[in-house]
C-alpha cells in the first residue's frame, strides 16, 4: 500500500483500496489530503481494478473540510477553495463515473465535504455509528465535493435541500430508511459484510459491471429510444466477448462462471 498526506491506496487481490487515514483531524479534507486524494484515484482507476472500496481510519468517516487551515487562510479563503476543488472536483466525477463498481463502507460520522466522498459510490455501507450532517449552513457556506448531487440523488432533491439548509442530523437508522445508505451493519460487523459485498463483486464479470453502470448512470436524461439503442449495442457487445460466452456456458452447465475480462 502507498501513503501520503492523510491517504493510502492500493490494490489487492483485484481489489482498489483508497482509505482516508487522518484520524486525529476526523479525516477532513486540507490541501494536501486532497491532492493525495486526486493522485490514489487516478491511479487506482489506471490500474483497472475488479472493483473500488473507499474507507476510512478511525471514528469518522470523514468530518468535511479542515477548519484550521481555512481559518489559517484568511482573505486567501476563496483561493483555497479554488486550489482544492479544482482538482478534487474533476477526480470525484471520475471516480463516480468510472467503469468499475465502487463501494463504500462508512465507520463513522460523515459531514460537509465527506458525503460527496461517502455517496459518490455504486454501493454505500454502513453502521450504527454513522451519522450525517451537512455543517454548511452553520458556518454560512455552501455544499461541495458533490454532495448537494449525490445526496439528492439518493432521498431526493427537496429533502437533500432540506437537511443543507436545516443542517439537521441524520442518524444511522434514517440514513438507511431514507437510502441514504444501502444497508446498515452493527460496528463490528461491518468489515465482514463490506468485504462479502467486495468479493462478489470482483468474481464479476467486469464487462458486464461497465455496460450495468454506463446504462443507469445515464438516466433519467436519455429518451427510451436512445436507451433501447444503447442497450443494444452494450449487449451485443457482450454475447461477443469471452466473459458472456463464459456465462453462458457455465449456466447450462451449472457452475459458476470464471470470468476473466475478457
């Protein structure tokens, strides 16, 4: 595993691991973390793993934006902003957007800046100690790292408006009520659950992953005519490649598949 500035990413066993490791600031997001984070992710993308699991050390998932060195920026606040966002920004969509399943395992709390990082993924896991608070309002500043997006696209656009301006708690059991989260484990259990979902998901076909996500991640914007095209073309795309042809046979044959990416 590589280390730098509050993060660590690697891959094992298939697997892209990008873990916030800055326990003593809550996992909050500075200059440095961020730019760390922006290069684990680009290369753990590169590397074209089976699939991506983002987590976190410590008690918090992550806390948001690091205050100290706001405060510390003084007049040069916006500029800070600036220097963040315009790489951390791009490197969510891609993260988001990228071919293979992304999943997350919230240890903790999530705020500010932290829900654009807890939901940007395919599948969102958590436990009872997770709780959710926007923290913008309070301090007079508005949402960021795509958290306005991911959280609207989880509960819908009014209440994810809501609970901003509101800056209300979200605790474990109504994040999960409310989708927010996929599913909710006891604290100590949530490493077995996140690693079952993980392995699942790498014995799969990674073709398959990639036509699943790019056909919802387009939506509602699509009309069903250029929707039926696309499904189309994705899945005959697949009948030709070697993983479809895997999967067919291992069915009739009742096995499980060995797909390779192929």
């Amino acid at each position: 595993m590589n280390a730098k500035d509050g993060i660590e990413w690697g891959v094992v066993d298939s697997v892209g691991h990008i873990i916030l490791n800055r326990p003593e600031h809550a996992n909050t997001l500075s200059r440095a973390l961020g730019k760390a984070l922006v290069g684990a992710i680009d290369e753990i993308i590169a590397t074209k793993p089976r699939v991506i699991l983002l987590s976190a050390r410590g008690k918090y998932f992550s806390g948001g934006g690091f205050i100290d060195e706001m405060v510390e920026a003084g007049d040069g606040f916006d500029d800070l902003v600036d220097e963040i966002l315009d790489v951390v920004h791009p490197a969510i969509q891609r993260l988001s957007n990228c071919p293979i399943p992304v999943v997350t395992a919230l240890n903790g709390p999530v705020a500010g800046g932290g829900i654009g990082l807890a939901l940007c993924a395919d599948f969102v896991l958590g436990c009872h100690s997770v709780k959710l608070r926007g923290g913008y309002a309070a301090i007079g500043l508005s949402p960021d790292v795509g958290g306005s997006y991911f959280l609207a696209r989880r509960v819908g656009a009014l209440r994810a408006q809501q609970w901003f301006m509101t800056n209300e708690t979200i605790d474990a059991e109504r994040c999960l009520a409310t989708g927010v989260i996929d599913s909710l484990y006891a604290d100590d259990a949530l490493a077995a659950a996140v690693d079952d979902l993980v392995g699942r998901l790498a014995k799969a076909a990674p073709g398959s992953m990639a036509a699943i996500k790019k056909l919802c991640l387009g939506l509602p914007g699509r009309s069903l005519a250029d929707h039926l095209d696309l499904e189309h073309e994705l899945l005959r795309a697949r009948t030709r490649s070697g993983d479809g042809k895997e999967g067919v046979r291992a069915f009739v044959e009742k096995r499980a598949p060995k797909f390779t990416g192929a």
